[in-house]
C-alpha cells in the first residue's frame, strides 16, 4: 500500500535542516525502495524548504512511522507537525 508521509519543519530550523541534510539524505537512499517520491516542500520563494513530502510503499502504517522515527530529521527535532495517510494512487492509472 501507498502511504504519504508530509512533514512541516519547526519554525526558524533552516539552521538545523542545513546541518542534518547529508545525513537526512543518506538515510533515504538507503530506503530508496520504499520511497516512490520524496523531496523537500519550498516556501513561496520555490528555494527555502520547510518541510519534506514522501510517498512510501510499505505492508502497513507501522513500517512508515518506523521509517520515519529512525530518520536523521526526527532524530534532530526539526518537526512540528508529521502526517502520515493511506494512499491511493489514481492519476497517472498503472
């Protein structure tokens, strides 16, 4: 199954995404067969991000909050609110 994962960072953290982005980044490659799509949300600029948008096959919801706790991000504290929805893709049909 299809799962969004939507996280919004805390306010004024651009500091701590810059510092824990490798890291951040490294994490997800290693998962990057669960992750169909993923990428940083921008502000209105289109260049400062404040949040992150994945979407994720996994069996089930548990499998992508485990994902999500162990992620370099959380670890760091840069979320204020995390989302995470059953999926179902309809456009573009397989």
């Amino acid at each position: 199954m299809l799962y969004v994962l939507m996280c919004e960072d805390k306010p004024d953290s651009q500091p701590l995404r810059l510092a824990t982005r490798q890291s951040h980044l490294a994490y997800a490659g290693d998962h990057a067969g669960m992750i169909k799509l993923a990428g940083p949300m921008l502000s209105d600029d289109g260049e400062t991000m404040l949040g992150s948008l994945f979407i994720i096959e996994a069996e089930d919801r548990a499998q992508v909050q485990a994902m999500h706790d162990d992620d370099p991000y959380t670890l760091a504290g840069l979320w204020a609110n995390v989302m995470i929805r059953p999926f179902r893709q309809a456009i573009p049909r397989d």
